[in-house]
C-alpha cells in the first residue's frame, strides 16, 4: 500500500481520522509495525500475507503506544 493510498483510507474512515491523526498517530503506527516487522514474521502463514490478527503482546504496546480503544486499534490493523 502506498502513502497516497494509506492517506485516503483514513480519510475515509471516521473512526481512524480520529485515532490517527497524521503525524502524532498515522506515521507513528507505520513507524512502530515496520519497527516490530521481525517480530510479526514469525507469525505470517503466508509469505504475501501479513499476520490476519495481532499477537495480543504487539496489539496491547500498539494500542498503548497510540493512546487507541482496544476495537480502533484492531480496526487499524485489519484495514492498514
């Protein structure tokens, strides 16, 4: 997914516009998952594929990371 097309997926979203503002939430949470990158290969099923759901250890520091609501912050991961 490419920055324009990450930009418009939040703007179309209410509830991720609100989390995820631009610099304080958008590119912190993309900072963040690049960051975790090594850890989140371990659980791919699919080498094209990213994890469908969160270890419930990267979803909580995510969540508190971003001062998000535990719905918004799967929420994001489903949709980014």
């Amino acid at each position: 997914m490419n920055f324009y097309s990450i930009t418009k997926v939040i703007a179309d979203l209410p509830e991720l516009s609100a989390a995820l503002n631009y610099d304080d939430g958008l590119i912190t949470y993309v900072d963040l998952v690049h960051l975790l990158k090594p850890d989140l290969t371990l659980f791919v099923v699919s080498k094209n594929h990213p994890p469908e759901h969160l270890p419930i250890s990267i979803h909580t520091f995510l969540k508190l990371s971003l001062s998000m609501e535990d719905e918004i912050a799967k929420f994001a991961w489903a949709t980014l």
